[in-house]
C-alpha cells in the first residue's frame, strides 16, 4: 500500500492552476446503538481551512453506507 506521502506526490503532479485539489476531511465517531446521532453524518465548512465531514455510526457496514449517501453531494 502507498503511503501517504507517495499518495500526495502523484495527487500533485496531476495537479494544475486549472485542476485544483479539493480536500475534505472525514471523522468516523464510533458510536452506540442508543446513540441519536447513529446513522447520521455531519459536514462543517465553517472556521476550517478545509470541509469536515463526521460519520457517526456502530458499525463498519454502517460507516461504508453513510460515506456512500454523502458522496454523491460532494461532486
């Protein structure tokens, strides 16, 4: 697996005045099942340099359909 480091090195030599990188940060909140914010994300775009999203979910599954329903509003 590449590192992170190697990840950004191709990320910016694709990168271009025109071609700009969009970076989003995302926070798995591991939560119970009783919790009320389970099944729900949060995105704060406010006093950050870069958006942040956050997951709350029980479950791995959980966390892979919640990033699945927040994708598609991202592009």
């Amino acid at each position: 697996m590449p590192t992170l480091k190697e990840r950004l090195t191709r990320l910016e030599a694709k990168t271009t005045a025109t071609t700009p990188i969009d970076i989003e940060f995302h926070i798995v909140s591991v939560v119970t099942s009783e919790d009320e914010r389970r099944g729900t994300w949060y995105r704060n775009t406010e006093y950050l340099p870069y958006p942040c999203t956050t997951f709350y979910a029980a479950s791995v599954a959980e966390f892979e359909a919640l990033r699945d329903q927040h994708a598609p509003g991202l592009f």
